[in-house]
C-alpha cells in the first residue's frame, strides 16, 4: 500500500521556523519526486518545492526562494520541507505528493501527481 504520511505542521509566530516531514512507503522511493504542496483556504493549490530522488533535481516557487529549503532521506525515505522566517501568509495546509519527476508540479499541474499524503495544518500568527 503506497502511503505518504506528512508530520511536523503546528502553530509559530511570525518570523519561526519548521521542518515538515513525509515519509514514504510502499513505492521505489528513488525512482520518485517528492514535491511539497500547499492549499490556504479559498485559495487553490500550490505547488511549493520539489525534489527528484532519482536525480537530485530541485524546484522552488519563486516567491518561497531563500526561505524554504527541501531535501531528502533516501535511507529513511523521507523528504523535509525546511521553513524559516516564516509569514502569515504561508498559512495553509501543506500536503506532500509523488510523482516520476517534478515536471507536474513545475507546471502547476498538482492533479497528475501519482500519489499524495492527508497533509499537515501550518499556522502562522502575526
């Protein structure tokens, strides 16, 4: 059963940091994606960052450069979504997903990843 389990959401301040998890299962997790998405509400999906397994490649949205910071475990399967300074308006729910490369998610195309966690809930006060 493929499963992707996102931990590590909760309530900061402006201006604090998190690390969000997802841990992988049930699929080669090297030959996979794993990008970072988020969804605020009323608002539509995101895609936030993106890393190939099997290349190393990366991707970060534009306006998240410099502040977010993704990478991965292979050993453990688990990818991490490093967030500093963090703002309200990265209020949201962010969801992991997997696909064969970071292409969909470059593209905006959050629906033709493969699979996708329940997401974690990041709240951040002013």
């Amino acid at each position: 059963e493929v499963q992707l389990v996102e931990s590590g959401g909760g309530l900061v301040q402006a201006g604090g940091s998190l690390r969000l998890s997802c841990a992988a299962s049930g699929f080669t997790f090297d030959d996979y994606a794993i990008g970072w998405f988020r969804q605020a509400p009323g608002k539509e999906r995101e895609g936030v960052s993106c890393i190939s397994n099997s290349d190393g490649d990366t991707y970060y949205a534009d306006s998240l450069k410099g502040r977010f910071t993704i990478s991965s475990d292979n050993a453990k399967k688990t990818v991490y979504l490093r967030m500093n300074n963090l703002k309200p308006e990265d209020t949201a729910v962010y969801y992991c997903a997997a696909d064969a490369s970071c292409g969909s998610l470059r593209l905006g195309l959050y629906y033709a990843m493969d699979y996708w966690g329940k997401g974690t809930r990041v709240t951040v006060s002013s």
